[in-house]
C-alpha cells in the first residue's frame, strides 16, 4: 500500500506540472448569464444594457414589469509576461515529480530493508527454538540423572532445584522463539500486503 501511496503521489506531482504549465497557454472562458426580474433598479439596468431605452421607459420607472436579461460571454485571456512566476511555478512543479520520485525510491529501499530483516528473524527465530528444544532434552536428562543421584546422596537439593530452573528458563525460550516465528511470518504478511493467516 505504501507503494501505491508514492505511486499516486508521483501522479499527483505530473497533474500539478500540467496545472503550472497551463499559464503558458490562451485560456477562454465562456459564461451564460440569465435574470428575471421586476426589481425597479434591475430593469432599468437590463432596459440600457439591452439598449431598449426610450421615453416611454421613464414613465414606468418605479412600475416596470417584469423583464429579463439572457447574457453570454466569451473571455480570452493570454499571458504575455508575470515576471517570470509561471516559469519558477513550472519548474518548482518539475521539481516536486523529482521529490515524488525520490520518496518512492526511499519507501521501496526502506520495504526491501524491513522484508529482508522479518525474514531473517524468522530464520533466526526457527534456530532459536530448535536450540531450545534441544537444550530442553539434555537439561531434562540432566534432571532424571539429578534425581536419580539425589535420592541416592550423592547430589544436593539446590543442584536439583537449579536444574529446575534451568528447564523452567529453556522452555520459556522456547515459548518466546515459537511466538517469535509466528511474529516474523505475520510482519512478512504485513509488509507485502497479504492476510496474515
């Protein structure tokens, strides 16, 4: 999404580059205008404009009737010169695709990075919990042979009771490693867009 975001950022950079290079071109405007009006002030307005003005008008200045106004409008308007601010706008327009750019090569690089790091943490979370299950084995052995020599006499309790602890530690590990394959492989997902079963 990230990408797509700097992808639509890019586009947005090209429409304002087309938008500043506009200035430079004719620009023609047409409006149509349209009143319907009895307001006193309105049609005497529309009665000159329309060049409809007699004698006869005044006598109904403050009673004129309805009357109304179809107007169009053509306007063409050319820039000869701004003092160069079209040009600066233009190439300040230039500038932002090269920015937009830039910020797609930086989002790429940086999810190349974080894929490439959630991949090895997983690989490195996959070696972290065979190490622990191994350890667990041989701690658990230990602990038999432990026993074994404690209920003979040979061993003191708080060698057992450390053993203990120790396999208590490994299977912790081992627990945090599982978990830790499970948040590699979803932020893998995350990162290239896909669900995250």
């Amino acid at each position: 999404p990230d990408l797509q975001i700097t992808a639509e950022r890019i586009g947005q950079a090209e429409a304002q580059l087309g938008v500043a290079l506009s200035a430079f071109y004719p620009q023609v405007t047409a409006k149509i205008g349209y009143d319907h009006s009895n307001n006193p002030a309105q049609v005497f307005s529309m009665i000159v404009a329309q060049r409809d003005f007699n004698a006869n008008s005044i006598n109904n200045i403050n009673n004129p009737g309805y009357r109304q106004n179809f107007r169009p409008e053509i306007i063409g308007k050319l820039s000869l010169f701004r003092g160069g601010q079209d040009y600066q706008n233009s190439k300040a327009a230039e500038l932002g695709i090269s920015a937009a750019e830039f910020e797609r090569s930086t989002v790429r690089n940086a999810l190349v990075e974080a894929v490439t790091a959630s991949y090895y943490a997983y690989l490195a979370a996959q070696e972290a919990q065979k190490v622990s299950k191994d350890s667990i084995l041989a701690i658990t052995s230990e602990l038999k042979q432990s026993k074994l020599r404690y209920e003979a006499g040979t061993v003191l309790k708080s060698d057992v009771l450390s053993l203990e602890v120790k396999l208590a530690e490994a299977q912790e590990a081992e627990i945090r490693a599982a978990n830790g394959i499970e948040l590699a492989k979803t932020g893998i997902a995350t990162l290239l867009g896909l669900p995250a079963d």
